[in-house]
C-alpha cells in the first residue's frame, strides 16, 4: 500500500498582501507547512523546488494575473489542487477557473473555519485519488476490472488473488449478492496465464433451468423442439480461458453431476450429440447461498461442492468493511463524472458519516447505484447530508430523535453528532489517536483539543488497551 506521509502536508499561498500572508501561517501551521510568496513569479518558482500539496490562489496579482498563474501551475503539475480566492464576487471568473481545473473558489472575507475544512476536503480527495491510482495499477486493467478497498480484509483477498490466479485451480467465491464477487473473479482471470483468452460468465440462476444444459453445454440442431441450428455452450466458448459460474447453488442436481463430470474429465458433450468435446477450461463458481448447509440438506452434492471448494475465497459484506466506503464514493463519483459530464468533486464530512453508517443490505452494488443517482441528479459540486436518499438518512434519526427529546439546540445537536463520530472512529482504531485522525482527515492535535472540549474519554471497557498514544 502507499506509505504514511510522516511530515505535513506543505500548502503554498501566493497573495500579494503580506499582513494577510502572516495571518495565513498563524492560523494553518498546526496542520500545514507553509510556504508564501507575495508574487506570481515567486510562487511559480517555488512550486517548482518544493513539492507542494495544493496552493491557495488570488485572483488580483501584480505581476501575472491569477487565471493566468492557475494555468501555469496546471502545466507544472496537473495534480496540484488549486483554491482560487478573490474579494470581488464575479461568477465569470469563478467558472473559468473552475474550466481550467481549480479545485474551488473561495470569496472573502471567510471564516477560517470554513477554509480548514475545504483545505481537509482537498487533502482527502488528494488520498482517496491516488489511492483509487494505486490499486488500478496493482489489480486491474481499467476501470472495468478495477477492484476498489483498502481495508484488511480487502488486502487479504488481493494476496489470495496475487497467490493463485496464475494457477489452474478451481477458485469458489461466496458473499452476498452485490459484494463484487465476478469483479474478484474477472480480477482473478487478468492476473493469469489465460488472460489474452475469453472470460465468459454465466449467471445460472438468471435462465431457465430448461435451457441451463444448453447454456453450458450447448446443443445439436434438431436436439429439441426450437433447436434449429448448432449452439455451442459456455465450456465451449470459454476454452483456454475462464469460466465464471455465478450462482451455482442454483443447478439442477443432475446438471451439478454433469458438471462434476466435466471438472473431473475434461470433456463433454452437446445436448442431443454424441461428439465429445475436450475442453481447457479454469473454473471460478460463485454462490450467494450456503452451500455447505445445502449440501447437509442433500440440495447440492457434496462431491461438486469439495471440487469447486479447492480454493475459497470469502468477499465480506460492505458494513463489514466501512473503512473502504469513503474510497468507493470517490472512486464512484469519478466513474459517473466521467459518464455523465459531471463535476461532482467529493461530499462534506456530515453526508460521509451519514454514508459510512449506513448498513447497505445491496453492498457496493447499491452504493454505486446511490451516487450514480446523486451525480445524475445535484445541482451541487459538494454533495451534503439534504442531498442523500431519504433511507440513507434514516441512519441518524434516533440519535436525531433523542437529541429532540432533550430539548438540544442545533449547535448542540452538531456537537453531540461530531461527538458520536469520533467516539466511534476512535473505538474502530482501539483508542489510537494517531489512526483515528488519518481516519477523520484532522491533524491529531486538533483531534485531541476535540477530545477535551468534547469531554471524550475511552469507557472503561476500553481503558486496560488504550495505547501509548493516548497515555501521552
């Protein structure tokens, strides 16, 4: 994975009034390294010696006029975020920065508050992109077999994956229905010998049982009634290369000993033929069901089972990987960015606790379904908490409701709901300040001085594992 930036992330600020400037370092150093420049030429120049994370950009220069100097700092490096402040309000101008690839635009005066959490945005877009970067290099062939997570359990299917794809054997994914599981079984195929050969699926519970021996096998002219010319199945079409069985608890048992026969043997023949057929083919079945229970109720044979079961390999629910969900959103709004020509740039913090909450009974196939909705329908580049499906914000209402009960106002309402969220993120990571900050995307000291003005102590279950870190 990318290795931790043990440093600050260093910020460049070119504006040409010094006691502003000053102001700019006072209130960010706890969070940023600072460089300033009072010049477009000065910046320009010290962006190109230092490596910078983002720039704080005006608009009114003296020597080169902002749009200008957002122009050069893309052509230096396209991947610096650039924030855009002016203190005249011009649309004209903020769309054209926007066009030329600036991050965001600010108008002042604004309250450092509001600056601290768009510079943190910025920051967690920045690590979710080269993230997403990093694992289509490592795992996939574009975004079509591209396999998205970070979480330990996502890491543990990357080396099984890494372990056995360049092998022969038949691999049986199990996992909910919307967990990915032809997404690790496509990733399994492009890692293998057979890649420059055919990957061909099949979902053996979406046809009808009739027509499942034909799907696989295929079937003479003639062989029954609408038969009227030569089909060839699925082994047929994928020879030398992967066959992807999608639920295959679903099989008819005198189709599950055809198939048995055909892992064993090799060979087969079409319905209604007496040709056998040899086939190479890598088998990679999949089941939503248990199969094991299915074969102790006698509904799935226990000989087809242990030959597809050489190498399980389990793809664990969303909620059980939550710490993945923030990747998927960024990694999905890109995808629909792409698709619909959008410019949906990330989502606050209070509609990302709202996401990573949330149960999702349809795993990452419903949270894909979620912000390609939310990208075809915002009018918002940031997407907030009002802009979520209504059973997405479910998942705060009692703590809404008894916030109510108590008479809370809305700042204390904030408070209490920002207190929950940490309190959870810092039980996830055992109490480990240092974690729980790269988690929340704050410094640790700002999450310490959160911590005591939130009056957040670990309880007392937790109090004989706090770490180090937090004796400290």
């Amino acid at each position: 994975m990318l290795a931790a930036i043990d440093v600050l992330p260093r910020i460049l600020i070119i504006d040409d009034d010094k006691s502003l400037l000053e102001s700019y370092t006072v209130l960010l150093e706890d969070e940023f390294q600072v460089s300033t420049a009072e010049s477009a030429e000065k910046g320009l120049d010290l962006l190109r010696h230092e490596d910078v994370h983002l720039v704080l950009l005006d608009v009114r220069l003296p020597d080169i006029n902002g749009i200008e100097v957002l122009r050069r700092i893309k052509a230096l490096d396209e991947n610096v975020d650039v924030i855009m402040i002016t203190a005249v309000k011009d649309v004209r101008v903020a769309v054209e920065t926007i066009k030329l690839g600036a991050y965001d635009y600010l108008e002042k005066p604004f309250e450092i508050d509001d600056i601290l959490s768009l510079l943190r945005r910025t920051l967690e877009h920045q690590n979710l992109l080269r993230e997403v970067l990093y694992l289509r290099d490592l795992h996939a062939d574009g975004d079509r077999y591209l396999i998205v997570g970070r979480s330990p359990k996502m890491r543990q299917i990357y080396d099984l994956i890494a372990r056995v794809s360049d092998t022969n054997a038949t691999i049986l994914i199990s996992g909910e229905s919307g967990v990915g599981k032809e997404l690790m079984a496509r990733a399994i195929h492009q890692q293998s010998q057979r890649r420059p050969n055919p990957f061909v699926a099949l979902n053996c519970a979406a046809i009808s049982e009739h027509l499942v021996e034909s799907e696989l096998f295929g079937h003479e002219r003639g062989a029954f009634t609408g038969a009227v010319e030569m089909h060839r199945g699925k082994f047929e079409l994928a020879h030398t290369g992967t066959l992807f069985l999608d639920e295959v608890g679903s099989l008819r048992l005198d189709l599950q000993a055809k198939l048995l026969r055909v892992l064993q043997e090799r060979e087969f023949e079409r319905v209604g033929g007496g040709k056998t057929i040899r086939t190479d083919v890598r088998v990679v079945a999949a089941s939503n069901q248990d199969l094991r229970q299915m074969v102790a109720d006698h509904t799935f044979r226990d000989d087809l089972f242990y030959r597809l079961n050489v190498i399980p390999l389990h793809v664990p629910p969303l909620r059980d990987r939550r710490e993945d969900i923030p990747l998927l959103v960024n990694h999905f709004l890109m995808k629909y960015n792409k698709a619909f020509g959008r410019q949906v740039q990330g989502v606050t913090s209070e509609a990302l606790a709202l996401l990573t909450h949330y149960h999702w009974p349809g795993n990452v196939r419903e949270l894909e379904n979620v912000i390609e909705r939310l990208v075809v329908l915002s009018r918002h580049r940031i997407l907030d908490i009002e802009d979520m499906p209504l059973d997405l914000k479910s998942v705060r209402g009692q703590l809404a409701h008894d916030l109510f009960a108590t008479g809370a106002d809305l700042r204390q309402a904030k408070a209490e709901f920002e207190r929950h969220y940490i309190v959870q993120t810092l039980e996830k990571y055992g109490w480990n300040q240092t974690e729980a900050a790269k988690r929340l995307g704050i410094h640790r000291n700002t999450l310490l001085t959160k911590m005591d003005m939130l009056q957040i102590r670990p309880t007392t279950s937790s109090e004989s594992s706090i770490p180090k870190d937090l004796e400290d």
